[in-house]
C-alpha cells in the first residue's frame, strides 16, 4: 500500500512539474472577428515546433499559445504567423501559468 501510494506521489508532483514548465504567450490581434478568424490562427501558430495549445478568445481579439518545455515563441516568429493568418500582431507577451494572466495590451 505504501509502495502505491509513494509512487502516485511522485507521478502527481512529476505531472505539475512538467505543467510549470511550459511557456505560455498572450498574442494581441487585430481583425478576430469570427470562428474561421480563429481556426486561420490556430493553424498557422500549430505549425510552430513545440506548440501544444492555442486558445482563441474572439471577444478580447487575444491568442494564448502554450509551447512544451525548451521551446520559445519569439516576437518575430508569432508576428510572422499572424501575418501569414492574414491579421496584425497587436501585443506579444511571455505569461506565467497556465492561465494566461499578465497583460499584453
């Protein structure tokens, strides 16, 4: 039982663990304005290596994209991205969390 219970342990600090250590951005971008806006986003900045998730809020016009760990999204490479979805690259900012939070505005 203790054997059991030690190793639970150990995958649920390993599994926060690696959960911290993603990065995550907050993309501004102009001229989000429906779901095909959104899929265009999504499809352009999953092609970028390390990408695990992108989130589109259409209301906020705000991208948030998540990379695994060792993997960086630079200003120039998100700009490009947007650029190639056809809209404007607002604001770039580097988060901490997995919420999001900080403000790129």
């Amino acid at each position: 039982m203790f054997t059991k219970m030690s190793l639970l342990l150990a995958a649920l600090v390993f599994s926060v663990s690696a959960l911290a250590a993603e990065n995550h951005y907050r993309l501004g971008v102009n001229g989000l304005a429906c779901p095909f806006c959104a899929y265009g986003i999504e499809k352009r900045l999953n092609k970028i290596d390390g990408v695990t998730e992108v989130r589109v809020d259409i209301g906020d016009s705000v991208v948030q994209v998540t990379l695994k760990e060792g993997n960086t999204l630079t200003e120039e490479q998100a700009r490009r991205a947007v650029d190639e979805a056809g809209f404007t690259l607002r604001s770039y900012a580097e988060v901490d969390g997995e919420t999001g939070g900080g403000n790129a505005e």
